[in-house]
C-alpha cells in the first residue's frame, strides 16, 4: 500500500480517475500504484508534477540514480549529446543543491519548460539556496549570431523570450535572480554547487544534440574553476532582468 501517494492525491482532492486522464494511462494502472506498484519512470515523473510532491516522497523506495551514466575520462562523465542526459539526472543534479544553483545559457528552454524543475528552484530558494540564471539578451548580436549558426535564425531569440515568461513567476521568490548576459557563450554551464554539467557548444549544431561534460570540483577542481570563473564573469557584466 502506497500511504504516501493516496495522502497526496487526497490533498490534491484528485481520484485515481483524475491522476489516470492526466497521465495518460488506466485507472486500473493507478490503482495498482495505490496498492503499491511502482510506476515507470516517466509516469512517478508524471504524477509527481501533477501533485507538486518530490517523486522520492511518494516513491522513498526509489534511489536517486547516478548523475553519470556515460564515458568516463581523466576529468569526469561525458554524454554524447545533451538529450542523452537521463531527464531524473537534471533534477537529482538540481536537488542536491545546498548552497548555489546556477544556470548559464543562451535560452535553455528545455528547463524553463519544466514544470518540476522550476519547483525545485523554487523549493530551494525557499530554503536558503542562492539561484542565479543567465539568459542572452535576446536583442543583443550575439544571440542573433548563435541563431544563425543553428540555422533557426530569429527562433533563438524568441526561444530566450519564451523562457523569460516562464521564469517569470520565480522572480517573487527571495534568493531567485535573472540577468541577460551579451557574451559569446562557447558552452552552456549548469551547476548544483560542486558538481557541474557542460554543455559544449558546436557550429552549425544545437545545443541539445552536443555533448555534456560531468564534473564535480571535489575530484576535479582545477577544471570546475575554469567554468566557474567563466560563470562568475559573465553574471558580473550581465544586466538583471526587469520584466
């Protein structure tokens, strides 16, 4: 019997018929997850967004898996593309966070479009953790540049401007800040205080299909530093967001 998940669906005054139309699967399916079946991933994922709980609350059976799931080499993980990234090691790396979280893209949508990612920004927040996001200015040359690169020409910027108006509703949270940065990014950095994901920037290719390198600074400090210095840099000469 799964107590946690039925006192969550009763706090979200939803029945297994609801959980089932969102989900997209049986309400047979849930009630087995109810009597205590674990669901797949994709679905504890699911449910978990739909009821605002931390997917490890409903299902503590459940490990937090392994950020690195890829080649090692001398300094860390590499993943051959950025979707390859299993999408729980964005919100384990996220979550883990007890001091810093920080974000440096150039629109990075596919986060800004995550509704269980902004929570855990925001859960953090609440809890002390300083986030910090950096976006491009979408009217600056550079990011009209990087679009061309893509060959997805004004795409980018409308993308950094789709993101913006996600973000937006963190910007009343303590400890959540936004600027626009004018930089030419060479790779985009996401950090969750000593650990760190790279996104290499390539010509020609998006973001998401070049690969991502894992660091932690406790192994690897000498390379962690060099991206942080890059990440400090950059937040220094950004303009805070004013919506």
């Amino acid at each position: 019997m799964n107590d946690a998940l039925r006192q969550a669906l009763a706090a979200s005054r939803l029945t297994d018929a609801d959980v089932a139309a969102r989900v997209g699967v049986d309400p047979k399916t849930v009630r087995r997850w109810l009597a205590g079946k674990t669901p797949y991933p994709r679905h504890r994922w699911a449910v978990a967004d739909l009821l605002g709980v931390p997917e490890r609350r409903l299902w503590p059976e459940i490990e937090a898996p392994e950020l690195p799931r890829s080649p090692r080499t001398s300094h860390g993980h590499v993943y051959p593309h950025r979707w390859a990234v299993p999408h729980e090691a964005w919100r384990e790396l996220f979550a883990s966070a007890e001091r810093e979280i920080g974000v440096l893209v150039y629109a990075g949508l596919f986060l800004a479009d995550d509704p269980g990612i902004l929570r855990i920004f925001e859960e953090k927040a609440r809890g002390g953790v300083s986030v910090r996001i950096l976006l491009g200015d979408p009217d600056s040359p550079q990011v009209r540049q990087r679009g061309e690169e893509e060959e997805i020409g004004d795409a980018m910027p409308a993308k950094i401007r789709n993101a913006l108006v996600l973000y937006r509703p963190l910007l009343s949270v303590d400890g959540i800040e936004i600027r626009l940065h004018d930089t030419v990014l060479y790779n985009s950095i996401y950090r969750a205080d000593d650990r760190l994901l790279i996104n290499q920037h390539i010509y020609g290719a998006p973001a998401s299909m070049t690969p991502v390198l894992y660091i932690d600074s406790q192994t690897s400090n000498d390379v962690a530093d060099l991206y942080l210095q890059s990440f400090e840099r950059t937040w220094q000469t950004a303009t805070p967001y004013d919506p």
